[in-house]
C-alpha cells in the first residue's frame, strides 16, 4: 500500500480545525440575509422550488407521493414512520449519506422503492434499464457478461457508480471483471439517482456517461420485517427479506438476498453456446447478496452511518457472437464493500455542513474452466481504500460552494496460469498499486431567482499518469416556472485499468499493454425542461462527448484504438391521467461513431441507435396493473461475427418490440401475490451479438409487510 495513504488523518484533522471557525464568521449574516430575503419573495418562487417538480425530485417513470387524503387511507404504509419533508430536507444530518442536489444544469433523474417494486426488479441494472439514457445488454435471460452497460454511449466503466456517495468502481476490464450490478440486494435500495455534466467535478473525471449514485434505506420507527418469495421460469427462484427499524437515536436495516435461475431454454441454429440438444448452454446464475447499515445521531448536529455489503456471486459464462464453440468456463465474483461516514453541521448555524467517509472495497474474479484440451485460470483480487472530505457551504444567499478531497490507494493482484503450450509462458502474479489524490470544487451562483451558473475543477494527481485539471460549467435558466434551458460541458480522463496494463488475459488470450495512454475529452448537454400542464412534465435533452484514445482490444492486445465521437437526443416524458393512473415515455437516440482507424465511419458495437420505452400504470388500495413496451432497434455484432453464415462484423441484429406486465394483488394488509409477465408476444428475438431471449417468461411471488 502506498505510504502517502497514511497522511489522511493528518489532512483531515486539519480540514476539521479549519472549517468550524470559516464557516462560523459566515453563519449569522448569511442567515440573516435568507431571512430577509424569505420575507421579501414569500409569494416568489426561488429558482431550486421552480426546478423541484420536473428536476431533482423524480425519474419519470415515478407516481407522485400520495396526498394526505390517501395517507390517511393508509396507515401501514412506511411513509408514516418515515421522517416527513421539511423546508431544511437538504441538511438534515438524519439522511445520512445524502448531500444537498447536485447541479442541476443537466436533468437528474431519480427512481424510488415503490417503482422499483413494480417494475420486478432483480438487480442494479434491471433498475438502469428502464431510466432515459440507458442501454444494457448483460442483464436479463441468457445475458453474457461481456456485452455491457452504455449509458449515453459510454461503457459501464467511463461512468462513476457510488453507494451512498462513496465510489465502488474498481477499474476492473479483464476476466469478465467491471463494475457489478448485482453487488446490491434490491430490497435494500432506498432510491437510485442518476447524474451528469458538472457532477463529473464531484465524483470524478472518468464520468464521461454519467454518476449513478445508489441509497440504501435506513430504519425508522418500530421494527419492521419484509419479505418476498418469488419462483419461476427457467427454474428462477428469488428470496429477499429486510429487518428494520430505529431505537431512540440508533437506527439500523439489514437486508438479505438469494437468487438463482438455470437459463436453460431452446434457442435457434446460429445462436451462440448452443448445445447438441439445442439449448442455451453453461449460462446459470447464483448470487448471495447480503446488506447492513447502522445509523447513529450523536447529537442534533453529528451523527455516524455505517454501511456493510457482501456479494457472492457464480455463474457460467458464453461465448458472446460464437456460434461456432461451447464455452464451458464459470465465474466466481465475491465482493465486499465497507464505508463509514460522518456528517456534521459545522458554525452557528445550518449553511455549513461537512461530510468525511472512509470506505474498503474488494473484488475478487476468478474466472476458469477448460478449452478444448487445454484449462486455464485467471484471479483479480482488486482492493481499495478511499477516503473523501465533501464540504457544502452557502458562502451567501446566491452562492453556494461544495469543495472537498478524494484520496483512493488501489491494490491489484493478478494470477495468470493455462497448461496451453502457447499461454504458459504468460504464467505469473502481477501485483501492482496506484494512489490517486483529487481536490475538487464546485460553485454554484444563483443571479437571480431564475438564473444559475456551475462552475466546477477537479484536479487530479495520480500514482501512474501524473497530474490534470478537468474543469466544468453549467447554467439552468428558467423563463417561466413551466419552462427552463438548461446546458453543461465538463472536460474528463480516464486512465487505463493496472489489469489493462499489465495482467495478461489467458482466458481471450489479450496482450497487457504497459504503453497504454488515458482516455482523454470533454462531454456536453443541452435540453429544455416544460411543464406542459399540471399532469404532463417532460425533459429533453441533447448529449454529446468527444473521446480521444479510446481503449479496445486489436490484433490481440490494448491499444489506443482512437477517436469516438457521440452525439444524442434523449426525452422523457410523464402523464398524469388520473389519480390512480400514470404513463412514461423515454427515448434515446444514441450516435457513438468511430472516427480513426480500420473502422472509421462505423457505430459502436452493441450499442443501439434508438431505444424506446413507454409504460402504463395503475395503482389503487394495493392493487397494481403496469404494462411495459420497450423497441430496440438493434446493435452493431462488431465482433465474433458468424463468418460461416455470412455475417460481418459490420452488420445489425434486427431490431425487436417487447412487451411485459407485472401486477400485485392485495390478500390481506400485510400480504400480497406479485405477477411478472415477461416478452408477452412470445417472440425469441435476438437480444444482442447471437444472444437470444427464452420467448414468454413468467414470475409468481408472495411479498410480506409485518
């Protein structure tokens, strides 16, 4: 581990001396100013009350909290012992892990419990999937691992992923490695919040997609104990049970979950890993995901958060666009992620408060089997440290800065071992470290009640590629309270994985590449934000980025494969018909387009063009019908083309309509059957690159509240 990560208590003790006597001169004009300044615009909207209803406060595809007459329906619901929204939500140190919105130059979607509840989620990326922006191959009935999670063009790991803030990528890209989104029992997921533009100075400067950023639920209250039992096609069986609740100024949830499902189901000539029989073959899935938090309000301005999550995770694996061999080799995933933080309102007042998290994260892969006549193994035990200081301070009334530091020790041990004659002279351990610092700044300036401007810095000092500055801006400009334009640019690098450059690949037989440079570019946004009347809301935005020394794999190893540019256009939009009815419609048009090298000119591989979702839903005393419609109008194979059948690596898989439903239905206040109908129409389209869909899939549950 490098030395310089044991200078953290020093810098910390330090930033704790300084910011309580900085903030406290602050506190009291600036309070007085708000104070003022409330009594003068009491009947004004300000410019964050202006953006709450179509900005920071819900994903699109979300129902409107209940008014009070059905609450009062209600009274098992959790949203009775939930602490309710006050005009000071933003810093109550009760929400620990939350900070105060983050920009909102670019559109913040955010997707609660209950839609995910409905929506049958089983995993991270089974929530991803339905937001605006998102395209995921590697999730769903016979996915294979390699094919990814692109948001906005970008791959899983040119995005940032944060568990209650706290940074979990690992950087990982060989051995079927990556960020995993199964690592986190859904039923532990409070909420999970999506960001972009000058975000990227705050989470880090690899954000060319996006930050999704994942809130894992407290207790409050007396204890409580939910549950859900799910079994179905293809031998699915899904258990998840939560505990939780809160005991004078303790409160703590934990959280279990047990999944499985064989994927054995027909699929047609041509598809890949097709065995003799003429199923889908070694594509089983198994993960034991495991949560806890424990929470503790030391005083009204102090209180400590820790957060627990184990995963382990086997499955098999398939050769993805190969229909010409049986992959037999398995992948075992077992993580652990440990983060603890403190929040702590610093002055005399509420207009400082100060954030420090230490968090552990550790990913192991181990992926083996044997090929031909030949086995091989290949092990990355990726361990990290980080630390962060996130200091929010309202300077005045129109200008609020939130500054900090990121300190993140990364530790990678490869081993590499195959008895084939023309691998073995790659066998051996790499074992290899990085120390990444950041000091970031973001400041937000509100000219006006309906005029702000971003303006963020990160600056970066790395172990292994030096120093760089990313800098970002933003601005939001609300002409009316119904209509806003809104745009931000925000420079990034990513640096190549230590796997990437030194661990060789025995199961692809890829080359490490020590030579290798970052990923360097900036990303923008431009969109408008339109209530067009009280029950229809809608987002539109254009995306674009321009990434320079893209990483891919040619002739074997890593390279710098070049130049990509993404242009897109993404909506979304939500109707309210009636008081039990709702609607949503996302669509992306995504263009990531190859400029240099042997594929010039060419899209992307296995990211779509167009990807379209609407949703219709209903919900009334604990009965709910949701019907989905996605169009995918197919990606580019790009690789392990069919040659034998005339395929290239240039060519589309067809584009497909899917329809699925899921419903719950009410037995008692405290049990319900869920229902979940998958790919209603029956149809085995092709997924992506030769991976087909089983045809019609259902899911039969019993979910509990005691």
């Amino acid at each position: 581990m490098n030395k310089s990560f044991w200078l953290l208590p020093v810098a910390l003790l330090s930033l704790l001396i300084a910011f309580p006597t900085l903030a406290a001169d602050t506190d009291i004009d600036i309070e007085q100013k708000n104070s003022n300044k409330s009594r003068v615009t009491s009947d004004i909207q300000s410019l964050s009350e202006i953006a709450l209803p179509i900005i920071s406060a819900e994903l699109l595809t979300q129902e409107p909290a209940p008014d009070d007459a059905e609450q009062e329906t209600q009274p098992d619901a959790q949203d009775q012992t939930e602490p309710t929204t006050t005009d000071d939500a933003d810093i109550n140190i009760e929400a620990i892990g939350e900070q105060d919105p983050v920009p909102n130059s670019t559109p913040i979607y955010v997707i609660e419990k209950d839609e995910i509840q409905k929506q049958g989620a089983t995993s991270v990326a089974d929530v991803l999937k339905r937001m605006p922006g998102f395209t995921i191959n590697d999730v769903g009935h016979g996915a294979d691992i390699h094919t990814g999670t692109y948001y906005r063009g970008a791959s899983i790991n040119q995005s940032v992923f944060l568990i209650n803030g706290r940074q979990i990528n690992t950087n990982v890209n060989i051995y079927h490695g990556g960020t995993d989104l199964n690592s986190i029992p859904v039923e532990s997921i409070e909420r999970v919040e999506l960001y972009s533009g000058v975000s990227s100075a705050l989470y880090g400067s690899s954000a060319f997609g996006g930050v999704v950023n994942i809130i894992t639920k407290q207790g409050y209250g007396p204890p409580k104990l939910t549950g859900s039992l799910e079994f179905g096609s293809l031998n699915l069986n899904n258990q998840q049970v939560t505990y939780g609740g809160s005991s004078g100024a303790v409160k703590y949830n934990f959280s279990f979950e047990r999944y499985f499902i064989d994927n054995r189901y027909r699929i047609p000539v041509g598809a890949t890993n097709r065995n003799d029989q003429g199923f889908l073959s070694n594509a089983d899935t198994a993960t034991n995901t495991y949560f806890g938090s424990i929470g503790l309000d030391l005083n009204p301005r102090n209180s400590l958060n820790l957060d627990i999550t184990k995963l382990s995770s086997r499955r098999g694996l398939i050769y993805f666009g190969s229909p010409t061999a049986l992959q037999r080799d398995r992948l075992d995933h077992d993580g652990l992620n440990v983060g603890l933080s403190w929040k702590t309102r610093l002055g005399n007042g509420e207009t400082s408060n100060l954030t420090t998290s230490i968090g552990y994260n550790q990913d192991y892969f181990s992926t083996y089997g044997p090929s031909g006549n030949y086995y091989r193994t290949g092990v990355l035990d990726t361990q990290q440290l980080t630390a962060r200081v996130d200091h929010e301070w309202q300077l005045s009334s129109n200008n609020k800065l939130r500054w900090g530091l990121d300190l993140k020790n990364t530790d990678l041990n490869g081993d590499v071992l195959s008895n084939n004659p023309s691998r073995s002279i790659n066998n051996g351990t790499e074992d290899r470290s990085v120390f990444n610092t950041a000091l970031f700044a973001v400041n937000t300036f509100n000219f006006s009640d309906n005029f702000q401007l971003d303006l963020g810095l990160r600056q970066s000092f790395d172990g292994q590629f030096g120093n760089y500055l990313n800098p970002s801006a933003g601005l939001r400009y609300a002409v009316s309270p119904n209509f806003a334009v809104r745009g931000s640019w925000a420079g990034g690098q990513r640096n190549p994985g230590l796997d990437q450059l030194y661990v060789y690949d025995t199961v692809h037989g890829w080359e490490p590449n020590p030579d290798l440079e970052p990923e360097t570019g900036s990303s923008w946004t431009a969109g408008v934000d339109i209530n067009f009347s009280d029950n229809l809301r809608g987002q539109f935005t254009y995306f674009g980025s321009s990434l320079d020394n893209r990483l891919g794999v040619l002739s074997g190893r890593w390279v710098n494969i070049g130049l990509v540019d993404t242009n897109g256009l993404e909506a979304a939009l939500q109707l309210k018909i009636a008081s039990s009815w709702s609607t949503f419609l996302n669509y992306t048009y995504t263009d990531a387009q190859i400029k240099t090298g042997p594929e010039r000119g060419l899209q992307l591989g296995l990211i779509p063009y167009s990807l379209l979702q609407v949703g219709v839903g209903y919900q009334n005393s604990g009965w709910q019908a949701n019907l989905y419609a996605t169009y995918n109008s197919g990606a580019r194979r790009s690789v392990f083309a069919n040659t034998s059948a005339g395929d290239k690596t240039t060519d589309f898989a067809p584009s497909f309509f899917n329809l699925d439903f899921s419903g719950r239905i009410p037995l008692t206040s405290n049990l319900g059957l869920s229902v979940y109908l998958e790919n209603l129409l029956d149809e085995q389209y092709e997924r992506v690159n030769r991976i087909y869909s089983p045809g019609f899939t259902f899911r039969l549950g019993l979910t509990s509240n005691l």
